[in-house]
C-alpha cells in the first residue's frame, strides 16, 4: 500500500483551518500529522474541531512544525500578514505549501515562483478553492472578449482583513488577459463621496467590496453592453464549498513539481 500524504494544517483553529483538519482527516490516502495555530496551542486539534481527540497536538509555531515532523504538504489558510512568509518557510524546508491565504503581493508570487522551481517542489496558491467560482471566473474572462464594460462587486463577511479579495483580483487579471482596457467610453467622473467607484485595476475594472456579517464569500461580475447585461455570480453558502479544490490540490503538489497559481490551471 502506498503511504498516505502526510499534511499539516497552518492556521488549523480559524474558520477554513478547522473545514480543512475535517476534510483532510476524512480522507483514505492523507493523514494529518501537524495542526499550528496559536489559537488553542497544546489542546489536541480533534477536540477543538469535532470534540473528539485525534492525537494531534496544536503548536505555536510553523517553523517547528516543519522542524519537528515529516511533512509532504502544509495547507495555509492565516492571514495576509504572514501567507508569505509561512509559504517561504514550507518551501525552504522541502515541503510543499498549498496556499488558500489571500493578499500575496506580485513581487511576492514571483519570488515563490522562482523558489518552488530552485527547490523543484510543487506549490499551489489560489484565491479560490470552489468550483463553482473558478467556473464564475473562466466565463468572466470569456464574457470580456464581447463586453468593453465590466465591474465586480465582491461581497465577504465582515472579519475578512484584505480588499478586494484575491478572487476579484484574479478575475480582472483573467478578463484583462482578454481586453486591455474596459469603460473607455464611460465619461469623465466625480466622486462626491471619495471611493464610491470601487477600486480600479490597471485595465479599468472597477471592484466594489462589501463587507457584512452572514455573508461567506460571493461574487459578482456584471457586464454592460448597449441594452443588454450580463451578470454571471457564484456563492459559497458554507466552507464546505472549498473543500474538494483544496484536497485537489494536496493530491497535485505531491504528483506534480509545478508552481500553480490558480485552481482554473489544474483544472
Ligand atoms: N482561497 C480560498 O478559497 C479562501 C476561502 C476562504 C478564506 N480564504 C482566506 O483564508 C484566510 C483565513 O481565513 P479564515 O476565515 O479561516 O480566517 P480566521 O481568522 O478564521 O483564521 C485564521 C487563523 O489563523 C491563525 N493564526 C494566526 N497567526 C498564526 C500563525 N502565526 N501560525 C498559524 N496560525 C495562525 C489564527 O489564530 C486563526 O485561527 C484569509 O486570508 C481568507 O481571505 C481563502
């Protein structure tokens, strides 16, 4: 028999951690051998998570962790002030990092990018870990070869610390791969309340982010042409939703030595 995948779980008591320790625990070929969070640091992660005890001891610190255990893949879902340092850090110590966390910088991928190659280790980041909004985003992109206007609005629950979220910024990226410039036509505009257009990206997509409890993670692509609208828009209703993208993408790290960035690459 084949030996099971050997994961650890960075971030392992926050709201995604806890979804993935369930998910992973519920698989045949993985076992979890790590859980850091500095949340809950010395309870055994099987309590925290489903009130039974499962042997796996929470620790403080990443860097332990990789230093203490084998472990073929860490799964990181912090936040945007430690993703890239704790995806440098997997990597450095010949694991492989699949990473859920949002907010790394270009700059940043590139640098992971080069790493995961010297290292010849695979490295999956994405935005999104759902299907469904993978799929939201390739037909975003195919919308913008006929629509030259376009805006996102993005809708998250009020804990969320970035904006946009990484998926809208991936969107645009996607639809710009197809139109360099959108709302050309638009006329010259005045904001009365400052920020009232949204962000912009680079190609003129303006990405509207709302931030309310209830929500999970949503999202919605509008495009505009004379007399007509199409708007394409996916919801995670429960973290649930992410799960399968991000067993995927364990499986891949270990049968590939690529650097992904993007569900929609693996797909
Ligand atoms: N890619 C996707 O599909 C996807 C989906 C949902 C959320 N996210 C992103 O995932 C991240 C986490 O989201 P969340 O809702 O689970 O947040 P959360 O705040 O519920 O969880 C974050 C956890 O990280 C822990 N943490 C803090 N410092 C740490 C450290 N040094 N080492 C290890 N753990 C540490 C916190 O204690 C907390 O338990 C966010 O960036 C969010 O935008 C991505």
């Amino acid at each position: 028999m084949a030996d099971k995948i050997k994961v650890a779980v960075s971030g392992a008591c926050g709201k995604m951690g806890q979804a993935v320790i369930k998910a992973v625990r519920a698989e045949g070929d993985m076992e979890l051998v790590a859980a850091v969070d500095p949340a809950n640091t010395g309870k055994d992660i099987g309590e925290v998570v489903e009130n039974k005890s499962c042997g796996v001891i929470i620790g403080d610190s990443l860097e332990k962790a990789l230093r203490q255990n084998q472990i073929d893949a860490v799964v990181d879902f912090t936040n945007p002030d430690l993703v890239y340092k704790h995806t440098k850090l997997i990597l450095e110590n010949s694991s492989r990092p699949v990473i859920g966390t949002t907010g790394l910088k270009e700059n940043e991928l590139e640098e992971l990018k080069q790493l995961s190659q010297q290292k010849g280790l695979g490295c999956l980041i994405a935005p999104n870990f759902a299907l469904g909004a993978v799929l939201m985003m390739m037909f975003a992109q195919k919308a913008a070869k006929y629509f030259s206007n376009a805006e996102i609005i993005e809708l998250h629950h009020n804990k969320k610390k970035d904006a946009p979220s990484g998926t809208a910024i991936k969107t645009a990226e996607l639809m710009t791969l197809e139109r360099e410039k959108f709302g050309q036509d638009n006329c010259a505009e005045t904001e009365t309340l400052k920020g009232s257009r949204g962000g912009v990206s680079e190609s003129g997509i303006h990405i509207h982010s709302v931030r309310l409890p209830g929500f999970i993670a949503h999202q919605e692509v509008i495009c505009g042409a004379p007399g007509q609208a199409l708007t394409i828009r996916h919801d995670s209703f429960d973290r649930i939703s992410f799960m399968p993208g991000v067993i995927l993408s364990i499986r891949h790290v270990m049968a590939n030595n690529d650097f992904v960035y993007g569900l929609d690459n693996i797909l």
